[in-house]
C-alpha cells in the first residue's frame, strides 16, 4: 500500500500492526526503525514509547539515545530550518509544536477540522494565507509539509510579536490566545521562569510545559 502511494492506507494497517504487538519489544523495536525511515513517524513515535514502558523506564527522558531520537525525530528537516530562518522561530520549537499537534502524522485531521502537521483550523488558515499572500491555497493544502510546517511558523512569529518572544509564553499564547498569554506574564512580573505556574487555565499549562519538556528533549538530542 506505502509503495502504490495509498500512504493513509498503509497507515492504518502499520498501526494494526503496532497494536497487535504492543507486548513485544523486540518485534516494536524493529517495527519503530522501519516506520521511522517510511515516514510514519507517529506510529513510530508510539512503538519506541511502548519499548521503554515494557522494559520499566518511568521517567520518559530516560533511556537510550536511538530510541530517543525515534521518539523525538527530525523530519522534513530542510523545510523546519527554511521556515525558522524566515520567521525567526527555533527549529526545536517548530518540532515541539508539530510533535504534540500532530506526531508527525501530515493527514492528521481533528474533530475540530484542524489538518496537518500543525493541526491549524481553517479560520487560522485563512487570516495565515491572507497574511502571506498564499494564491490558489486549498484546506488540502494543509496535508502537504512544505506548506504546514512554513504556515505553522509564520503563526508562531505573530504571536511573539503580541508578547514576549520566550517559548513558554509564545506555546501559551498561540494555544490560549496572546492576551491570556500576556495576562499570565502579568502575572508573573515578566518572570519567564514563573510564568508556567501562574497560567489559569489547566489545558493551557499542560500544553505549555508539554511542548517545553519537549523543546528540551529536542535541545539534549540535537544541540550542539
């Protein structure tokens, strides 16, 4: 199905295939490896999480380096870089917010009709193109990453520019809206550091430090 081009086809079956052996290590191991290089980065994403959970590592930052980097991969790594440099936003946040929109899955679609890498709603898709001057842009559009992940950036940049350009406040406010955003910064005196634990909304804190942990698990992976 992958190689005739039938890719949600194909995802479906892999992720079958990854339920069918959720108690095999092994097996998830090598299944992990394979998805990765197919670009089926969400089922291997799960896969390398269920091997750490079988072999008893409870703290998710821990465990070896490769399943790691199957769990926080890289993709579409030339198009993250582009889209950064354009809008000034740091490629380990570009893949922290893919990561918990998406997965990495690029025909995610929500029940809030939210699509691709970057789950974006249409209303946000359309205040985006008009922003960007997109011509002839379809919803469909969305599914495609070249086109997500430069979108996906140029929002991020327009909420750093309603607040503080600090990851933590940019995820509140592109997640909760920039005055709540604000609001909380407010309230913690400009404080980056305290900012988290004065966010009002339980959502919006989860997101928050969700995508944080994840920008720092990117940063050890990856920095240099």
């Amino acid at each position: 199905l992958w190689r005739l081009g039938l890719e949600r086809d194909a995802h479906s079956e892999f992720e079958v295939l990854r339920q069918e052996r959720w108690q095999e290590p092994w097996a998830l191991a090598q299944l992990a490896y394979e998805l990765h290089d197919r670009g089926l980065y969400d089922v291997a994403i799960r896969s390398a999480r269920q091997v750490l959970d079988l072999a008893g590592v409870s703290d998710s930052t821990q465990g070896p380096r490769l399943l790691q980097r199957l769990r926080f991969p890289t993709p579409f790594l030339g198009l993250v870089q582009t889209a950064g440099a354009e809008f000034n936003q740091h490629p380990f946040a570009l893949y922290s917010k893919m990561r918990i929109e998406s997965f990495f899955w690029k025909y995610a679609f929500s029940s809030a009709e939210a699509r691709g890498l970057n789950q974006i709603i249409p209303t946000t898709a359309d205040q985006i193109v008009q922003a960007l001057g997109i011509e002839d842009f379809t919803l469909d559009d969305l599914y495609r990453p070249s086109q997500s992940i430069r979108m996906g950036a140029y929002y991020l940049q327009f909420v750093a520019t309603q607040v503080q350009p600090d990851t933590a406040v940019v995820m509140a406010g592109y997640y909760a809206g920039p005055g709540n955003a604000q609001r909380w910064l407010d309230l913690a005196d400009g404080d980056p550091d305290l900012f988290v634990e004065v966010i009002r909304l339980p959502d919006a804190k989860g997101y928050v430090t969700t995508t944080f942990n994840f920008f720092e698990m990117y940063n050890r992976l990856y920095g240099r």
